[in-house]
C-alpha cells in the first residue's frame, strides 16, 4: 500500500508566453508521487517549482500554459471500508475549469500554500471559507459542515476551535493554515508553506502535517528552499534548476552524496555550526553560488547550469544537452560529469 | 461595532451645529435683510413707510436683538418644533419646501444609484476577468469618453435623443391629470413611468467611474493569493470570482453610498432640470449651443 503511485508527471513542460518573450517555467519534468510518502522540490526563486506544483492541479495563472507532457492521477475511490475502485485520469487532458477538475482540486489534491494572511480573505469567518470547501465535496448540510471545520481546527491543534471558526483571519496569527486538509486529500501539496513562519511554529506545523500523513496513508509533494526541512521531511527529493529537474534521488544520498555541481552548491551554501565556529576568527565568508538564475526568456544551449557551474566543461557543457543519467538505482543526475558512469542512460 | 457606529453618530451632532452657525453668519454677512426687502416691497406698492413702522418691523422679525439671540432663536425652534422658519420666496414653511422636494429627488438618487451599480459593477467585473481582451479596450475607451464627458451634458444629449427620436417627455415627474390629485396606485404608476428617464440621466454619469474603480479593484485583488487558494478548494470560475475578489473589490463602491444624502439636499437642481418645463428652454439652447459645432465637421 505505501509505496502505490497516486500521479505520475511525465516530460511536462509549461510555458508563459509574455510579450517579452517565452519563459519555460517548466521545462521537461518527470515525477512520481507515491502514498504514504513525501517528495521534497527544491530549488531556488524562479526555477520551476510551484509551478510545477500549479500544473498538476491545473492552476496555472494566465498566460501560463502546460504546453507538452501528460500528468496522470490514479484515482482511488472507496465505496466501502474494504472495496475499492481505481480510475485512471489524465489531468492533462481535462479542462482547468471543468467539473471533474474541480472535484479532484481540493478535494483529492488540496494545497497548501505560502503565505498565511494572504491565503484566506479577511471578510470572511475562517468557518465560512473552510466550510465552503467541505459542502463542496462532501454531501453534507451547513451543521455537519460546520462541526468538521471545528474538527479540522480542533486537530490542527488550535485551542477553542468552536470560537475560532467564527472569527475572521485577521483575528488570528500566522500558524493556521491547515485549511487545505480539510477534506483528507490524496495529495497534499505544501508549496513552502513555513516560509513566513517562526521555527516553533514550523516545527508544530511539520509535525501535524506527518501526523497527518501516517494517519491517511497521504502523499506529500513538499516544495521549499529550506534544504533543513527536507531533511527532515522527505524521502525523496528532487532538485529542480532553470524548469528541469537537474537531480533527484533518496534523501539521504542526497546530503551524502550530492552528483550534480548544482546541489553540490546549494549544500555547500547552507551554514553549518561547525565551519561557523572554525571560520571565527578569520574573515571568510560563506560559500555562495556564483552568478545569478538567467534570464527567464533566454534558452541556454547545452546544461542550462553551465554559466555559473564550477566544473564548467568547454565545448561540451554549453553545446549538448546533458541526458539523464542513473548513476545509481534511483538516483538520477543530468550531468556530463556522469556521462561515463551511468549504469543505464536514458536519451531524454 | 455598534458602539462605534454610535459613536461616530454623536460625533456628527458638533459638526452640525458648527456648520449651521457658518451657515446662518454667512446668510446675514451681505447687506439687506428680510425687513429692508419688505419695506422695498411696500414703497414699490406705494405705500409709504415710516420710521415708526420700520422699528416695528424690524422688532417683529427680531432684527434688533443681538446675533447669538437670533441664532439661538433659530436653532431651538429645529431642533425642538422641526420648525426651519417661513420662505418668503415660496411663501410656504421652509420644512414644507425642503420636504416637497427631497422625497423625490432622494428617490431620484436613490434609483440613480441602484442603476449606476447593477450597469457599473458587473461590467467592471467582467474586463477585469478578461483584461486587455478586446471587450476590455472598447469598454475602457467608452468609459474614458465616460469620464471625459460632463454628466450634465450627457443627460442633455439622452433627453434631446429621447424627445426627438422617441417622442418621449422628459418635463415633469407627473403627468398633467395626475399632478394635482392625492396618491393613488395610478399616480404612482405614472410616478414611475416619468422617474426612468432621470434615474437614467443621472445614472448614467456615475457608471464609467464606478467601472474603472471596480476594474482596478479587482485587478487588484485579482492577483492575491486567496484567489488561488479559493480555486485549490475546487470552486467554480463564476464562484471564485463572486465570493472572493468581488466582495472586497465593491468596498469603495458600497462605503460611498451615503454619497447619496449631499445631492438629495443641495442638488436637486440638476434633477429638477428634468423636471421644471421652464427649464427646458435653457437646456435646448445649452443642446443646440453644444450640436452647432458638431455640424462643422
């Protein structure tokens, strides 16, 4: 049961086409998302991540649109405790506005997202908006609604949920946000949702949400810069730069064993306590990435990394688009560096 | 919240009083008064008045005593009689004349209003949804014309237009039979057949502004998150729009409906303009003024 594929995206690719130009947001991605299990995205400002996460849900704001590439959600649906249906949908194929979309989005796949103030509108109870979403997808009356919404909060651990669902958002603090899990979906995406948080908080926040996973068999496709967290959370991750995922693996070969130049430096810029302590003393600053994320609308040719990469290979780096390769079972890097090593290369 | 609105409602009562004394010293500051015109009106008639009788005069309207008397004089008999004196202009009480009117012209404004809102708002709405779509560039031209426009003058145009082209009355708010008689289902049937045309008049001024403060409202809102987050919970399009960006976009819309008390007061005039007859000479002239050099080109 844990490891069951609840979506798979294949090759997706969304583009926005802006008078300035063709941004690729996402350009080529291929991910699983299984039950049970949490998927870490990282990446940094501007490289495709919730992007990523928009598309599946079909969301994508104008002018963005998924230009190529199939996204393919495995539907369970429990008639009974024991029988079971599968469907197979192809989220690709349906409309964004369509009913069927609609009852998938928020329903089956919800999301969480960033900021908590802006996520809810301050003119309406905080019951009202989560209710809203419970008597769409449920068949049940405005009283039952509300008792699930008390429910809801009550199991995000905020005291007096039967005072709160009648408040209004501006009445309470950051930590609330759990409103997405109101309808236990299949897949939660949290697209960087303890960015605005204090650490005590996230740290509540992180729990609940594997409290929550355990207890639903849920799948988590967790989008963040914060390489802590996903240590912490995921058990897979992916490293996603220019709208490609450059590397993804386990999340322990991932610190140990980092292969592509990109999450080299991206762990290497994290601080770490002993360095900090080592590097007193001496006037030496932390390591960053050199350079800056391109242009959106420019298409690099070759490895869209190799301008700030520091095992920039001349006439091969910037000429021929690396494949992906799996260096190791299920750990798959797109770099030339592994060009040699690959146990079995995949043309892309 | 209560506590609040009440108090912003005891806070109007200074404002008020200090308002009617600015009032009331203004009206006396230009020389003449009430007993000089009588005493006009006497000598013109012939009469010869002497000084003995213009004393009495001005001790019977009160002119004698000091400033602050007669204010005070004033003020208690509205506040405690509703009474605002007699008009010497209409020859009625002032309360009889201030009522007369505003009934109608609040109706007026009223309606106006209800009209600019159900044309405005969903317009406003909808370019905003499909902004830079080619609606959204006629409607954005036509409400800049709008805007450019006078709204006086628009409202001549829309009765030179419907008297014209349709034969349709704009004088009066009643028609001839109906005028003198008591009210009646029928006299406020033809009440309603004569209200249309200045409740459009007067709408129609306020709806290229209420579009273009809808549309960057909810351009505005448009972008936040929770509009997003509405349409992750699986709402409908129609849904999303209505319950979420919509009800905090009207806000400035809706905080200016007491916007409609000053011109139920001080602006009856402009509805009037549909009402008096006498007035249709100036506003013809003011068309044919405006359409003369339109024909040059």
């Amino acid at each position: 049961m844990s490891d069951q594929v609840l979506a798979e995206i294949k090759n997706l690719h969304t583009y926005f086409y802006l008078a300035e130009g063709v941004v690729r947001a996402v350009d080529g991605v291929d991910l699983t998302i299984k039950a049970g299990r949490t998927l870490g995205i990282v990446g940094e400002s501007g490289c495709g991540k919730s992007i990523t996460a928009l598309s599946l849900m079909q969301l994508v704001p104008s002018p963005g649109k998924i230009e190529e590439g199939e996204i393919t959600y495995y539907q369970t649906i429990h008639q009974t405790e024991s029988a079971s249906t599968s469907n197979v949908i192809e989220i690709t194929k349906l409309k964004p506005n369509s009913r069927e979309m609609r009852a998938i989005r928020g329903n089956q796949i919800s999301m969480v997202f960033q900021e908590p103030m802006a996520a809810m509108l301050p003119v309406r109870t905080v019951g009202a908006q989560i209710m809203e979403a419970i008597m769409l997808h449920q068949q049940v009356n405005k009283v039952e609604a509300r008792e699930r919404a008390i429910d809801i909060l009550a199991r995000a651990k905020l005291p007096n949920a039967d005072r709160i669902v009648d408040t209004y958002p501006f009445q309470l603090s950051g930590g609330m946000r759990q409103r997405a899990l109101s309808c236990n979906p299949d897949i939660l995406i949290a697209d960087e949702p303890t960015t605005a948080l204090d650490v005590t908080t996230e740290a509540q926040i992180l729990d609940l949400m594997r409290e929550l996973q355990r207890e639903y068999n849920m799948a988590i496709m967790y989008i963040t810069h914060n390489l802590g967290v996903i240590a912490e959370m995921a058990q897979e991750v992916a490293v996603m730069y220019m709208g490609k995922v450059v590397e993804q693996t386990d999340v322990a070969s991932i610190f140990r064993n980092p292969l592509h130049p990109y999450t080299q430096a991206l762990l290497r810029s994290i601080p770490q306590l002993d360095d900090v302590m080592a590097r007193a003393g001496q006037k030496k600053r932390l390591e960053t990435i050199k350079g800056m994320v391109p242009d959106p609308y420019s298409v690099l040719p070759g490895c869209s990394f190799h301008p700030r990469c520091p095992q920039f290979m001349e006439g091969v780096c910037n000429e021929v688009e690396p494949a992906v390769i799996e260096v190791e079972p299920g750990h798959i890097v797109r770099c030339h560096l592994y060009a040699s090593r690959s146990t079995k290369a995949r043309a892309n | 919240m209560l506590a609040y609105i009440l108090q912003r409602i005891i806070r109007v009562i200074p404002q008020l009083l200090l308002i009617s004394i600015l009032a009331f010293i203004i009206i006396q500051l230009p020389p003449g008064d009430i007993v000089t015109r009588q005493i006009e009106r006497l000598q013109a008639s012939g009469v010869t008045v002497s000084e003995a009788q213009a004393q009495a005069l001005i001790r019977q309207y009160g002119m004698d005593r000091p400033m602050y008397q007669r204010y005070l004089l004033w003020i208690s008999k509205i506040i405690t009689k509703f009474d605002f004196g007699y008009s010497y202009t209409f020859e009625k009480p002032v309360a009889q004349v201030i009522m007369e009117r505003m009934g109608y012209t609040f109706a007026i404004a009223l309606f106006a209003h209800i009209f600019t809102w159900t044309v405005a708002i969903p317009i406003g709405i909808y370019v905003a949804v499909k902004q830079y779509s080619i609606t959204d560039y006629i409607v954005t031209l036509v409400t800049f014309v709008g805007l450019a426009v006078p709204a006086f003058f628009l409202a001549m145009i829309i009765m030179y237009i419907a008297l014209t082209r349709f034969g349709i009355r704009t004088g009066g708010l009643f028609s001839q039979e109906y005028m003198v008689l008591p009210w009646s289902w029928g006299k406020f049937v033809d009440l309603l057949k004569h209200m249309w045309l200045p409740i459009i008049l007067l709408g129609t001024g306020g709806v290229a502004g209420t579009i273009r403060t809808m549309r960057a409202m909810m351009l505005d809102e448009l972008r936040k998150q929770y509009v997003t987050v509405a349409r992750a919970k699986g709402l409908s399009e129609f849904s999303v729009i209505v319950r979420y960006p919509a009800r905090l976009a009207i806000n400035p819309i809706l905080s200016s409906v007491m916007w409609l008390l000053p011109p139920a007061v001080s602006s009856w005039r402009s509805s009037s303009t549909c009402k008096r007859p006498a007035r249709r000479y100036t506003l013809r002239c003011g068309i044919r003024i405006c359409i003369w050099p339109a024909r040059i080109f």
